[in-house]
C-alpha cells in the first residue's frame, strides 16, 4: 500500500515521485525469511555464549585514495576522520532525505569497510558508483571473500583464544590476523561483537568456538538487534523514513556538523525546526515471521482508517510471537492501542527500550 510519508516533525510529504529511485527499486523483493530459531538458541546467548555466521548481511569495500572524503560527502556520519580503533553507524539518504540504507562503518587497512544488510547491498553499491565521478575512490563487493561472524553472551573466553585484546567499549575496533573485531551494543545485558574477515582465516577458527559456544541461527542476531533498539535498513523499507524516525540521531549515526550530504538539508531541518513527532520504539506481537515482516503497516484503534506506523524490523521471539522495531506517532503510544495490519488486527505490547530518547518541548 502506498501511503503518504511524513517528515520527523510529522509533515506529509507523500512518496518523492511515487517509486523508489530506480537503482533501489531494482533490488529483490526482501531477504527470506528465517525459521523460527529453537528455544535451545535463544538460551545458549542469555545463559552461556553462542555465535552466529550473519548471512543476512553483505560487505561493501571502499578504496583510493579519495575513499574516505567520497564516502564523507554520501553518508550521513563522518567517515573523513573516522579512526582505526572505532566504527560507526551511518545512513545513506535519497535527496528527500529518506533513508537507502544503513550501514556500520570502520577502517581496515585503507579500505573503508561497509556492513550493509544483503537485499539492499547491489543497488546501494551501483547507485554510490554513480556518484564516484573523478574522485579516485572505488567500490567494490567483498562479501565473498569475507564472513560475519555475531557473538553473544559469554563469549570473551573463546574470543581471546583468537583476538590478543577484545573492545573495551561500544564500536571500539580491534584488528587481528583473523580479521576485526568490533563490540556492538549489549542486548538484554549480554556482549556482542562482530567478527568480519577473510573467510578461510575464520572458518579456521570455528573449531575454537565451538568447544565453547554454541552456533545458533543468525535469526537470533536479528532479534538481539531489535532488543538493542538498533534499527536497519532492508529492502522493505527503503525510502520510508528519515532518520530521526528510526533513531539514529540518538544512536549516533547522523554528525549535524558535517558537510553536506544528499538529503542533509532535510535531515537538519527535522532535527532543528521543533518537536520530532515521530520515533521508533520497541514492541512484541503474536504471530509468525513469515506473516509479521518489516513494511506492514500499523493502526491505531481511535484511527483505523489510516495507519499511525510501520514495521522496520522483526524477529522471533523467544517466548513465541515476534519483537519489533516500529516508526510511529508518538501520539498514537499514548492511549488506545495499537495493531498490525490493521485495526482489529493483533495488538502490539510496547517494551521500554535499551536507551532514552529526547524529551520533546
């Protein structure tokens, strides 16, 4: 269904031109669907530790010598002095200043890596080569020569037989000869990094952590993202939300003192021009992941004739039904209910989420 859009201030604006940019739109419809993960998994991260190859995700390289100011010029955070030891959130904008993905930024060597979410990774890639233009700057796919590896839990014993030293913070980067090593933020209280290298050289080493952590579904990741309150950009919601409506300017991944960027001035002009009326916030529904997915629309029981929200992530639950990360109206979480698909359709529970949001004035 296409419904009008709204900027973070809560302004319609209506989809740019009713379609996706070309280069987006050309991408598959979604990734598949994960199983749902046994009960097993879920304990193995909350009780012990356990890993996770995260398929669901696609590498971009970026190299020259002009890579980090190409990149600084596309991305919404600052990727011109972004240093060895950290990485960081960024989106990539339309002009309308929606949001074409999301990724997870770091230095490897002098390649700039780009963790981006699989189903939008081509179009994303094809369309930033577009703009490259005389920069000597250069993207390429890495994906198949390099594993992702998530890790949660208690995982630093097994981690240490790999690593010499392990982050000491959110987005701390250590290097290694396996490869990176990168903590993410905790989900449920429980540690979790990434492991991104070449792929021969971790294969290797899964011997290792399999003496002591279990290898579960990277569906599992999925749902630990959603606990972090972390949101990411798939193929479902391209171009549905600026970033504010997702959070990230709360999570760090917009810098406002920054050069331009496409959408930039649109991405600044929510962010100062009053209150952000709309906001992403963590919740859980009965149903299934082949039938609760990223994109359905949400409804509010005083207003069921059009929608208050939308899905931007989901995964199964341990205790059944599914968690997600929804963009909604601040307005409609403040009585009534609210329900998927539509108004008499199941009714989502709100949970409180891992970090505060701004208190609007």
């Amino acid at each position: 269904m296409n419904t009008p859009l709204a900027t973070a201030s809560g302004t319609p604006t209506g989809s740019p031109s009713g379609t996706a940019p070309a280069a987006i739109a050309a991408a598959p419809a979604g990734l598949p669907t994960l199983p749902r993960p046994g009960a097993d998994e879920f304990d193995a991260v909350v009780a012990h530790g356990a890993y996770m190859p995260l398929t669901q995700f696609g590498v971009i390289d970026a190299t020259g010598d002009d890579a980090a100011s190409f990149l600084h010029g596309q991305l919404t955070n600052d990727t011109q002095h972004l240093d060895a030891a950290s990485a960081r959130l960024a989106g990539y904008c339309s002009a309308k200043g929606r949001l074409l993905a999301s990724f997870l930024t770091w230095r490897s060597g002098d390649t700039i890596r780009l963790l981006v979410s699989k189903d939008v990774q081509a179009a994303v890639q094809k369309r930033l080569s577009m703009f490259v233009l005389r920069a000597k700057a250069k993207l390429t796919d890495a994906s198949g020569e390099l594993a992702v590896i998530g890790l949660a839990g208690d995982v630093r014993k097994a981690l240490s037989g790999v690593f010499d030293a392990l982050p000491d913070g959110v987005h701390v980067k250590v290097d290694g000869a396996a490869g990176s090593l990168i903590r993410v933020p905790d989900a449920l209280g429980r540690l979790r990094y990434l492991w991104v290298g070449p792929k021969a050289q971790i294969e290797s080493q899964l011997a290792l952590l399999d003496e002591t952590l279990k290898r579960v579904s990277p569906a599992v990741w999925d749902w630990l993202d959603i606990r972090a309150g972390e949101p990411r950009i798939t193929q479902p919601v391209v171009e549905q939300f600026v970033p504010q409506m997702v959070n990230f300017d709360v999570l760090g991944a917009v810098n406002f003192r920054k050069g331009c960027y496409p959408g930039q001035e649109v991405v600044a002009r929510s962010q100062y021009r009053g209150t952000i009326k709309r906001r992403t916030s963590l919740a859980t529904v009965a149903g299934e992941p082949d039938t609760v997915r990223a994109g359905a629309e949400l409804f509010h029981s005083d207003d069921p004739g059009q929608p208050c929200g939308m899905v931007v992530n989901a995964a199964s639950a341990p205790e059944g039904g599914v968690d997600v990360l929804v963009e909604i109206k601040l307005a409609a979480l403040e009585n009534g209910s609210v329900h998927l698909g539509a108004a008499t359709g199941p009714a989502l529970r709100f949970l409180a989420l891992p970090y505060g949001l701004p208190t609007e004035v």
